[in-house]
C-alpha cells in the first residue's frame, strides 16, 4: 500500500525546486532519490524574475538564499556584439508606460533615436544598483550553481522532504504507468513519479514520451563550461557576447566567475571553442564541462503516473535563462491539474507545456534574427527557418510593436510583450516611420506628458547616484 506519495528522481536544482513548490501546496509525502555519482551541470547559473514567485510561494528567506548561494544581483542581460550596436534586455522601466497595450514609451526613445533607455545603460556601465536594506533591489539573480544545490537541499531536508541516497539502475513499468524503480540500494514504489534525471530521461522513456526536436529553428547543440577569477567590480548583469559559431555567457558571482561558450557544433569543436574563449579572455581557461544536447521538447511531460521536468522534460539553449523559469512555472501548472486524476487534466497540462516551450523557443529564435554577418555561422543562422508561430507574429511587428494581445494564453508564458519589444529594439526590428504614425495618433497632451516622463526619469541620474546607489560588489560585500 503506498501512502499518498510523490517520488523525485534527481536532485539537481529541478528536483529541488519542484519538491519545494509541490510540499508548500499539496498534502502529500515527497521523497526524492539522488545520487552523488551523478554531476550538477552548470558553472554559474542566471535566473529571471520568476525565482521571486518561486521564493514567495516557498516562503524562503530571500536574503539566507542570497548569502548561502553566492548570489549576485541581475537586471537583465547584455547582448555585446550580437548586432550593429550592443543592447540591453531590461525591461523594468517600458513595462510602465503604456497606453493600454501600446509601449509608448519606448516608441517615442526609438523615433528619436534613442538607442537604449539612458538612465539603464548609465547604472549598468558603472555596475550601480540601489542601495536597499530592507529588500534586494532585484527579482532576479545569478546563482553558483553548486552552492545553490546545497541551499536547495538543505530547505528540502528542514521541510520533511525525504531524502533518500542510491542511484537508479532500472524501472519498471504496468498499464498505469510507472510501477517500481530498482536501485542498487533498495526497490521503490509510489502513487506519482517525477522525472529529474535529466537528460538520460530514464522514467519518462518508458512511457513512450517523444522528442520534439527544435533543431530547425536552434542551432546551437554543444557548450563548454569554466569557471573564472574574481574580479574588482560585479556587472549587474549577465553578459552574451557573440562569438565566432555561437555566444559566450559570464555570469558573476560572490568570488568568481562563471562562464560558458555555447555554438554550433558544424562550424567548430569543443577545443576550438576553447582556444577561442582563451583568445577572448586573454588567459588560458580549464573547461570543467563540455555538454551535447539536442534543443527540444517531450511531446508529453506528463504520461499517466510520471511527469518529466528539468531538462528531462526540456531544453533549449542557456540563453534569457529560462530553465529554472520553466521548472518553477512547470510547478505551478501541475499543481493546478494533479489533484483531480483524470485524463483530460493531464491533457489540459501537457497543452499547456507545449505552449510556454513554443513561447521560449519563438522568443530565443528572435535574438538570431540580426543583421551580424561576419562568420560562416552568422551567415548561416540567416537561412535558418524561423517557426510558423514566430513568422506570423513578426509580420504584425513590422508596422506596430507587440502587445499583449498577440499572445495566446498567456498565463505561464515566460516571454510577453515588453520582452519581445526589448529584443526587437535592441535588434532595430522595427520600422521607425510605421511607428511614427502610430505615435502621432495620439493626442499632443498624451505625447507630452510621456515625453516629459521620459526626460524626467534620465534627468534624475545624479540625484539617484548620489543619494540612493552604491555599488553591485560592494551591496553583496556590504551584505556578507
């Protein structure tokens, strides 16, 4: 007899983060089966600002998670290179100066040349964040990914989480899906299974789940990880940087850095890929992972008693970091659905999964579409088919910028308007004089005021600076 029990397979930060979520708001025992002989892929890792909801929900100490993980603050990501001109994706200031859906604001910086909103590109060039005591000044963070699993696992074990140490070698399987899992250790049955374990899948396969591969539209399949010194100042960021056959991430963190070069695997190999990031750097590096994937999603995360999460269920490339994002809102859909045990629930989610990855897949397919030409890869990326989803969308985009409307249901999705706008703007999409028009529709007093608006904000500069802000490192140092 098995006593109301969820069963996790993995403990990496999936695993972790979805028994959190799940023993905050479903009343049954969760245990999960981990093993030390299996690695934790990532060197640094980024979050978006659904790691908030995450530490809301779980009632965690955001500033406990800040110190025991190395965490360092993140406002968003620095394409440099990607396009004629470097751009930030930051959306903290457009998203609040709409009219209705209209992103007026940032309509009125792009027909007056403004490349990027000021105020942003001044607080990131000289790594400035607001000097607050009573919470952090960000929602989203970067995390050392080790430490992180340890917090992680430490929060599980103060919760009741049962945590059990084996590794599984097979799983069996009956008419209502998962039956027993066989360990070296020990044999285990459960009410539902869920699927941790990466990107060996090993529940979820025996269940006929089907790769969906993204490889048409993604290109990137291969990434060497290295960790990186400590430096004198931390961006407030995380920083992309195009590289010859794909990009590179450098992610700060207390007392160092991570980094990674992700790239097409056709133009070079994982050495090359080395030699260049060392080139980059200026500095030999030692590579501390060197990962093969295939970008893509299961056709069914949820089959019957099990459902796959992490990069068991999916994976796209490490880009806008919506890994951690897509297992914590992966969470709250099945919260929803797993309570009432019936077919068309299990339907319902798994309908709903395939929507949040096909917004993650359209969005990361975005940032490719620019006008850099200066390798075999980035003229090759050019006659890459963009998915029929994106290629619709962008033809609405070509006379107005996106609004919320144009996203089908929108609850869950990682990626809305405001972010698709930063991209676009930041890639000179649009087309200014169609823009224009749509400006000059409004009435003069409309315009005025959020002309003004815009003026005020960057005018504020000195007095934030002076008054308000202090330095990223120096906020963390302030803080250990």
């Amino acid at each position: 007899m098995i006593d109301n029990t969820i069963t996790i397979v993995g403990g990496g930060t999936a695993g972790l983060v979805t028994a959190l979520i799940l023993k905050s708001r479903i009343n049954s025992k969760i245990k999960i089966i981990k093993s030390d002989k299996i690695g934790i892929i990532g060197v640094g890792e980024g979050s978006t600002e659904h790691w908030q909801e995450f530490i809301d929900v779980c009632n965690l100490d955001v500033w406990e998670m800040i110190k025991e993980t190395d965490a360092t603050l993140k406002f968003g990501i620095y394409f440099k290179n990607w396009s004629e001109k470097s751009y930030y994706h930051n959306i903290t200031y457009f998203n609040r100066n709409k009219i209705g859906q209209y992103p007026i604001a940032l309509a009125i910086n792009y027909i007056n040349n403004v490349e990027q909103i000021r105020t942003t590109e001044y607080f990131h060039t000289k790594s400035l964040v607001q000097n607050l005591t009573n919470t952090p000044p960000s929602k989203q963070f970067h995390f050392n990914t080790f430490k992180l699993n340890q917090y992680l696992l430490k929060k599980c074990k103060e919760r009741d989480i049962q945590i059990i140490e084996d590794e599984i070698n097979d799983v069996t399987i009956n008419n209502l899906g998962i039956d027993t899992l066989i360990g070296q250790k020990n044999k285990y049955k459960s009410d539902f299974f869920i699927d941790c374990t990466g990107f060996k899948r090993l529940l979820i396969s025996k269940l006929g789940a089907k790769w969906q591969s993204y490889s048409k539209h993604l290109k990137l399949n291969e990434a060497i990880a290295f960790p990186t010194s400590d430096t004198d100042e931390y961006t407030p960021y995380t920083t992309a940087t195009a590289m010859s056959s794909g990009w590179m991430w450098r992610i700060p963190v207390w007392g160092r850095h991570g980094n990674g070069y992700i790239f097409d695997n056709n133009f070079i190999n994982a050495e090359q890929a080395k030699l260049e990031a060392e080139k980059h750097l200026g500095h030999k590096i030692e590579v501390a992972k060197n990962i093969k994937f295939e970008p893509g999603t299961l056709d069914k995360p949820w089959i019957k008693n099990c459902m796959a999460t992490g990069l068991a269920a999916n994976f796209v490339e490490p880009l806008e970091a919506s890994s951690i994002a897509t297992t914590i809102n992966q969470a709250f859909v099945f919260i929803n659905h797993y309570s009432f045990e019936s077919e068309k629930e299990v339907d319902k989610f798994n309908i709903k999964m395939n929507s949040i990855m096909q917004n993650i897949r359209d969005f990361i397919s975005l940032h490719y579409i620019t006008k850099k030409d200066d390798t075999s890869f980035w003229k090759h990326i050019k006659c890459i088919d963009l998915p029929d989803s994106l290629n619709e969308n962008l033809d609405l985009w070509k006379d107005r910028m996106a609004i919320a409307d144009d996203f089908k249901n929108p609850d869950y999705l990682l990626f809305r308007e405001d972010n698709f706008n930063a991209v676009m703007y930041g890639l000179g999409f649009f087309n200014k004089s169609n823009i224009k028009k749509q400006v000059d529709k409004f009435v003069p007093d409309i315009k005025r005021y959020f002309t003004n608006n815009i003026l005020l904000y960057e005018n504020d500069i000195n007095n934030v600076e002076e008054n308000f802000c202090i330095s990223h490192k120096k906020w963390i140092s302030n803080y250990h």
